[in-house]
C-alpha cells in the first residue's frame, strides 16, 4: 500500500488549454490544492495570440459561438461581458477556379435548403454559386424517394446519392474543411445531425430536411469575440490561476498514471490509524520531470497514449487533423470595402488555390481594423493535409519566404485582387495546430463512448476538453465544468 505525501496536490489537471485553466480555476476556488501540468510552454491551448508587424492577433480560435450563453456566463464572472464585440454582418464567399460567389444562406453544413427552389431571392443566391447543374442537383433531390441515401455512411455519400457532385464540390467540402479540416467522405452525416435521415422521411428530401433542422434548431448560432481578441480570456484566466495559488508546470507531459491503494496521511503526532482516506484509490502519476505523483483526482483535458489513464486512449481514436494558419499584414487599400466579405472557403474544382479557407480579419472585426490602420489588412489563411489522413499541413518545409509567397497568392485569387509578396506584405506570422479529430468524424463516436465509459468505471478520473466534448468553446465549457463538478460535489466540499 503506497504512502501518499503530505502536501502534494488533491487534484491533476492534464492540458494547459482554455479546458485545463477552467477546470483549475474552478476547483481552486473552492479550495482544492491544484497542479496543472502543460506539455508546451505556454497556456491557453488553441487559443493563442501572435505578433504581426506591431499588432497583436488571435492565430488560433478567434470567436466563440453564443449557443448555450456558458462562454459568455463565464466572461461575465470574469469582468470581460462588456468587451464582447459583434463581427460585421458581410457574409462570406465561396470561390472555385472558375466562379466566385457570395456563400449562400440557409443552409446547413453547406447543403441548401428547400428555399433555395421555391423563393426568387434564395434561388438566385444558390444559382450564383452552383449555376444550373447545382440547381438541377437540387430539383433531382425533390423527385426522389425518401429512402435514397438511406444507408449512405458518410456525408459525401449521402448528398451524392440526394443532390450530386457539383452541390457537394461547391458548398459542403468548402464548409467541411473550412469547419473541421476534414472532407464530407470523413464526416458521419448521423454524428453531425442525428435527426437528418428522419427529416428526409418525413419532408421527402434533404433540402426539405435541413430546413425542417434550421426552423427547429435553438437560437445562437452567432459568434462574438471580445474586444482586443480571445486571447485576453486567457491573460485574465492565467492571473486568476496565480491569484488562486495554482501550480503550473509547463513543458511537462504525463508518462503514466495507475491506480493505487493509498494509507493514510501521517497525523501530526505521526500516527495513521482511524484516517477517512486508508485503503482508497489514488492515482499515482509519473511525469516527464520530478518525482511521482500520488493523487486522489485527475481531469485529462487531452488525449493521452498512456495505457495507464483509464479510459485516455480509446481503441480507434483518430489522429489530430494537421492545419497551419498563415496571418499576414498587408498594405492593400483596394481591400478597404471588402470586397469578398468576411472570408473566403475554397470550392471544387480548384487546381490553382492550395488553402483550404481565408478569413478577412479586418473586414470581420471593427476593433482588428481600427488597431491595424488605414489602408492596412489582416488575412488569415488556413491549409490542411496535401491529402485526406496526412501527418502534416501541406505547407510543411516551406520556409518563410516562400510560404509569404504561396499565401499571397492565394489571398489574391480567392480576394479577386493581385497582392504581392515583395511589395504588399508588411509582416507575417504561421502556426501549426494538430485539431483533435471530431466525434463526426467516421468511426471516432464508437472510440469516444469507450473513453467516457472507462473513465465512468475509474474512482476519481474524468475527461474534458475539445477531443471528448465537442469543438468549440459553447461545447468545452459546459463539459468541464459538468466534470469538475461530478468531481468536487458542492455538498462535498469543507
């Protein structure tokens, strides 16, 4: 029976992210002795800010969506409400090698809805985009029967067999990859909209169904951002954290974790006899550096190979998605009125694009624009895998000068506008992310349930964060905070 120390920490929070610092904060709070261990040598996980030529931009999350108002309670117990700032109402467009569009509205994943044949305006609108192959797509799918595609497994195969090649090239893989950084044959349709294949049933297409979905589905599919950028969220956790006495190690990554039968602690006349916590299970943590661990509670924030985590490492569990977003500041006043909106998804066919996405910063947020000046713009481009599966962005080895180069090209195809990499270019920055593979992606909901059942089965462990709960901060913080609450029960505490 293992000895646990006196004065290590009642609690383990594996993964420095917006999750990790969260789940920290919430437990200290209540006066839980907490370690928060981060492998890389910073916090804030996917939300991170970078320098670009004198400005301060968010390069990884940028917004939250105000679905469920959890992220914007937090913001209000953090003193950050009023900073919330709205993006301009411009909309975004789709381009391929031959068209360029505005994308068009009431869709969902892409996929238009009945409106798109039945009103002039949203018809015009989708035929823009997709021209009269799409529409006689659209028109093919009304004639159906309700049973076609029934059986597809994956989104590409559900809308080829509803609509066909150029509805799912020109609006759904441009959402998907733009959304998940995974194509439509990647993505489990019954994942993403559980209700889709009753919908067609019942509205004898899948235009008819998505509408059906978007007249049902709750308020709150907004987004908002705080004023100076997410990153700010995360500056204000990290004082809360060191005001609350958190232990933060960074550059620490956890080798293993089991379970352990634990003594008492030693009283202060030495004795053990009679204590609440003889003979219960801990978990005794080993770590890249320092002694072990001996702790009676554990949230995993990631994903972790250690067949020691209970539940950590579910059989199946996908590969993170490879993405490097490429910000650049550039001199370009032809881009003042902002001529294609707030952004840019790339549609097929596209031989002479290599970026999957670009956002128009300063055309999105007023604040951005005002901080960068007249004149001067913010574009973020995002690439994924050269191919479906691969290990690195498809910009991996290029160096600086020629990634400058292969970014502005693509900015100006997708902009409709020539940038230049030796002129135009003030400032560049670059980061890759490895993106926890969604629950929607094909075969990961099998993989996830296994990791929440084993985590169920183990005293004192619980899972959180973006690879278990869902993408997206309106889906990471009520799942933590669901965790360290089951954790740390309120009648529980001293």
């Amino acid at each position: 029976m293992t000895r646990r120390p006196s004065g290590q920490p009642e609690f383990l929070v594996i993964g420095g992210g917006i999750a990790g610092m969260l789940a920290a904060r919430r437990a200290a709070r209540r006066g839980v002795r907490v370690l928060l261990v981060e492998a890389t040598d910073q916090l804030g996980g996917m939300i991170r800010s970078a320098q670009l030529g004198g400005l301060t931009i968010d390069i990884g999350a940028e917004a939250f969506a105000t679905r469920g108002g959890a992220f914007a309670a937090l913001l209000e117990e953090l003193g950050m409400l009023d900073g919330v700032v709205e993006p301009r109402a411009l909309g975004s467009w789709v381009v391929t090698d031959e068209t360029a569009a505005p994308m068009p509205a009431g869709g969902m994943l892409g996929i238009p809805g009945e409106a798109a044949l039945l009103d002039d305006e949203a018809r015009a609108a989708v035929h823009a985009a997709i021209g009269d192959e799409g529409i006689a797509e659209l028109e093919r799918d009304r004639e159906l029967a309700p049973e076609i595609g029934a059986d597809a497994v994956d989104l590409e195969a559900l809308v080829l067999a509803r609509m066909g090649p150029v509805v799912l090239g020109r609006l759904v893989a441009p959402v998907t990859r733009g959304v998940y950084s995974l194509d439509p044959a990647e993505l489990d349709h019954r994942v993403l909209l559980p209700a889709l294949a009753e919908r067609i049933r019942e509205h004898g297409s899948l235009a008819g169904a998505v509408a059906a979905l978007r007249r049902n589905a709750p308020p709150g599919a907004a987004v908002r951002t705080v004023d100076g950028g997410m990153h700010l969220v995360v500056a204000r956790l990290g004082h809360d954290l060191e005001e609350l006495g958190v232990e933060i190690r960074l550059g620490t990554r956890v080798v293993s974790a089991a379970e352990v039968s634990v003594s008492d602690l030693p009283a202060p006349d030495g004795s053990t006899a009679g204590g609440a916590t003889a003979g219960r299970e801990y978990w005794r943590v080993v770590l890249e550096h320092g002694e072990p661990l001996v702790v009676p509670r554990i949230l995993s924030t990631i994903e972790l190979p250690a067949p020691g985590l209970a539940g950590a490492s579910a059989p199946g569990g996908a590969a993170p998605v490879p993405a490097e977003v490429v910000a650049l500041l550039v001199r370009a006043p032809q881009l003042d009125q902002y001529p294609r909106g707030t952004g840019v998804l790339v549609g097929e066919p596209s031989t002479s694009i290599r970026a999957k996405a670009l956002t128009h910063v300063t055309a999105k947020w007023a604040w951005q624009q005002a901080a960068a000046g007249e004149g001067m713009h913010v574009l973020r481009l995002s690439y994924g895998p050269e191919r479906p599966g691969g290990a690195e962005p498809l910009t991996h080895g290029l160096d600086d000068d020629q990634l400058k180069a292969l970014a502005c090209t693509d900015a100006g195809r997708l902009l409709g506008t020539a940038i230049s990499d030796d002129d135009d270019v003030v400032a560049v920055a670059r980061h890759v992310w490895r993106i926890p593979a969604p629950a929607a992606r094909l075969g990961r909901a099998e993989a996830l349930k296994e990791a929440r059942d084993g985590a169920k089965s183990a005293e004192g462990f619980a899972l959180a964060g973006t690879w278990i709960d869902g993408t997206g901060l309106a889906s990471v913080v009520p799942g933590v905070l669901r965790a360290v609450d089951e954790l740390f029960p309120e009648d529980a505490q001293a």
